[in-house]
C-alpha cells in the first residue's frame, strides 16, 4: 500500500491515540513482546508497524502468547460458542469466531475489549460494502458476481444461526457481515495440537501486505506463541510487512481492500456452459454434471496453459466441442474410469470449435464493459482517484489483460488448425 510515514515518536504512546495505545499496553501485560516495533498511522485511515531500531535477519520481531490468541478453542468454550455447540453442531469455524465477536463486542466488561476497540469499525473499501455508485465501477467484472456469491454465503450462514442458535437474531445481518470481514481480512492460520486453525493475533493483524516480505510468521518451537522473524535485515524506521499470501487480485479486493499495481498470480473467471447448438448438447451437458441448457460452470483460470484449472477449462471445452463419435467415446471412456478425467486434443476440427469458443467468450466479456483495456491505461494516470476507483481500475486491468490474452491464443491456433487435414489428430 501507498503510505505516508509519521515522524516516529519518542515512544510508542505518544504515537498511538488513547485505544491504540491500551490496546498495545493490553497485549504486553498479556506476555507479548515487541520492543523493536511501533505502530503507526499511514495514508487514510490505514495503521502500518515500523521497526524502532535496526533489525538483524534471524531477529524475533514479535512474539504474541497463545493466551492473546483468539482461537475455535476460545470461541467454542465461550457462552456463544456453547449455544452453537449445542443448536447448530457442525457449524463452519468462520462462524464461531464471528459470533465470538459479536459477543464480546458487546460486553462492555470483556477481557478482551482493548482488542476488540481496535479493530475496524467499518469496511468502506471492501466491494461488499460498495454503494451503487461504487459497485458500477465494476461493470464487466466477474468480480460483481463473487460479491453476490459471497454476500449469499454468508447472509445463508447467519439465517441458519439466527434460527437454531437462541439470542443470535439479536446481531443484525450487517453486524454479521462485520464480524466476518474483520475475520476474513484479519487472521492468521496456525497449528496447534496437530490441527490448522485459525485465529486472531493482536498487534500482528497490523501488519501491511507485501508480496516479497521480509518477515516470516508462524509457531514458536513449543507451538505456544505466535512468532514473527526478520529473513533479511530492516532498517529503523522502514515499515514491516508480511505476505497476505498467493491471491488473485479479486481476492485482494474482497477480502483486503486493495488490489496489487501488478500480480503475477491474478486469476480470469470464466462462466462457460454447452452451446445450444451443439452437436448431441443434451448428452454433453449429462457427461458434464450440467443440469440445464442454460447452466454453467466456474473456471478460474492463470495465464499458464499447465495449470490444472486451465486444463480442466479445456477439458470442458473439448466434451463441450466433441462431435458426435467423439462424445460417444469419452462416454464409454467415462463409464469405465467412474468419471471424465482430463480430456486431451480430440481432433483438429475440435480444437478450432475450442478456441473458436474461447475466443468468443473472452470477446463477450471484453463487451460487457463500459472502456476499453487502452481507456483504463489512461484512467489510471489521473492523479484525482479515489482509493476504490483506482482498485476497480486496476482490477478491470487485470481482468480485461487475461481477457485478451486468451483470445489471442485463441486467434494464434485458429489459422494452423483451420489448416490441419480433417480427423487429423492434434497434439497435446
């Protein structure tokens, strides 16, 4: 993120207003140790940690005790968590801590109020929490359908508790959607007892994404604490970050707020079905789990033709593309392995309906925005954007560079397999 660094203070009480401060105080009178980190305020309404001195690569720069952690442990043996047990069982861990929470934000006496003070009151740069006005900005994007899909999820997952769980329907859906953003943008996953989990981390859930980081995080040896190491040297007063982890940029915006200038890991979501002008398209959309001419199915896709999610795209495409004696041997074929498995190059006339398909759903998709990838270029030197312009901006970016690049795979093969012998077969 873009930051403006403050003058570091002389301490890290004066840097902090009052909450910040008793909840870093807080932290340390609960056994954490940070004394070569201070928190400060960036651009906004953002907080970022800074090292106070020079720190060595091998340093511990944070140790936080299991006993500051907000853990499924501490959820469930708490008096929400005791109500789920018992009215909802099986509930997913998410909804445990949200509704930990929740509880204990409402408790003006909890023992973990310092911490629960400091956290966001608001999530104004999340697409969930877009206006229209805002969420217009993402016209064309799949981006507008996951924000559907994951306001669905969690709001199905608030009615099943607000009707088993006594006293739940007390939270409004909105102080729901809350807690679960604050979970999903703010822990981390650990290991205890032999069991991934995850969990709060007072002072570390400050930390600023990087995708290079100079920190690295995880148990302490005896798996009591959360530990954070310095792996190259930091100077004084240079802010520390940690890696958010391999995401695509979709993700970034939903779950953080932000979206990376330019990501090597970004994704295309690709909704594709059976052409209703297939040949034999009722028994392809049987072969391919499809229960109406009109469903589709979600790939997400890198721009790397050996990534297993591409292969399975193509996979579909070539079940969907088949003619009618190759459809009739992937179904035999499927009869006996028990299932479709990875479906190589068929024949090339195929493979041109393949890429002829491809090409032109990348082409409705570029349709469906309102600029072009070009427009979007210019957009993004405007010095007068706001943050959630300019994340709308470079995610269409995003979008729209995979979009092309598809299509002009597309339209590379497409001449050489216009050209193939028919029933010639294709290479892998």
């Amino acid at each position: 993120m873009s930051a403006r660094q403050e003058a570091e203070p002389d301490t890290l009480e004066e840097e902090n207003p009052l909450k910040e401060h008793l909840a870093l105080q807080w932290s340390r009178q609960a056994g954490a140790s940070f004394p070569k980190v201070w928190v400060g305020h960036l651009e906004g309404d953002e907080r970022g940690v800074f090292a106070k001195v020079p720190i060595a690569a091998g340093e511990e720069v944070l140790r936080v005790p299991r006993a500051c952690l907000v853990t499924l442990d501490v959820a469930r043996a708490s008096d929400i968590g005791r109500l789920i047990d018992a009215h909802a069982p099986g509930t997913s861990e998410e909804c445990y801590l949200a509704a930990f929470l929740l509880q204990e934000k409402e408790r003006e006496d909890s023992a973990w109020k310092p911490y629960l003070d400091v956290l966001p009151r608001s999530f104004p740069h999340l697409p969930l929490f877009f206006d229209a006005q805002e969420l217009s900005l993402l016209q064309g994007s799949s981006a507008l359908r996951e924000v559907a899909r994951w306001k669905e999820m969690l709001l199905a997952r608030y009615a099943t508790l607000a009707q088993r769980v006594p006293g739940f329907a007390r939270f409004t859906p909105d102080a729901y959607l809350w807690a679960q953003h604050v979970l999903i943008s703010r822990t981390f996953g650990l290991t205890f007892a032999g069991k991934l989990t995850r969990c709060f981390v007072p002072v570390a859930d400050m930390l600023n994404h990087r995708a290079s980081p100079r920190l690295a995080w995880g148990n302490a040896d005896d798996a009591e604490a959360f530990v954070l190491v310095a792996q190259e040297p930091v100077a004084a007063g240079e802010e520390l970050h940690i890696s958010y982890g391999i995401k695509p940029s979709y993700r970034f915006l939903l779950s953080y707020g932000f979206v990376p200038e330019d990501n090597p890991d970004d994704t295309l979501v690709l909704y594709l079905g059976v052409p209703e002008d297939a040949v034999e398209a009722e028994a392809k959309r049987e072969l391919l789990a499809l229960a109406a001419p009109t469903s589709r199915r979600r790939f997400e896709v890198p721009l790397h033709y050996g990534h297993t999610s591409t292969v399975a795209m193509f996979s579909f495409l070539r079940v969907a593309c088949a003619n009618a004696r190759e459809l009739a041997r992937l179904a035999e074929e499927a009869r006996e392995e028990q299932g479709l498995g990875e479906v190589p190059p068929l024949s090339s006339e195929t493979e041109e309906r393949v890429f002829r398909y491809l090409h032109e759903a990348c082409d409705a998709r570029l349709a469906g925005f309102e600029t072009t990838l070009e427009e979007d270029e210019r957009l993004l030197q405007g010095a007068d954007l706001s943050r959630n312009a300019r994340n709308c901006l470079l995610l269409r970016r995003g979008e729209k560079r995979l979009l092309h690049a598809y299509a002009g795979l597309a339209r590379a093969f497409l001449p050489a397999l216009s050209l193939t012998p028919p029933g010639a077969a294709v290479g892998g």
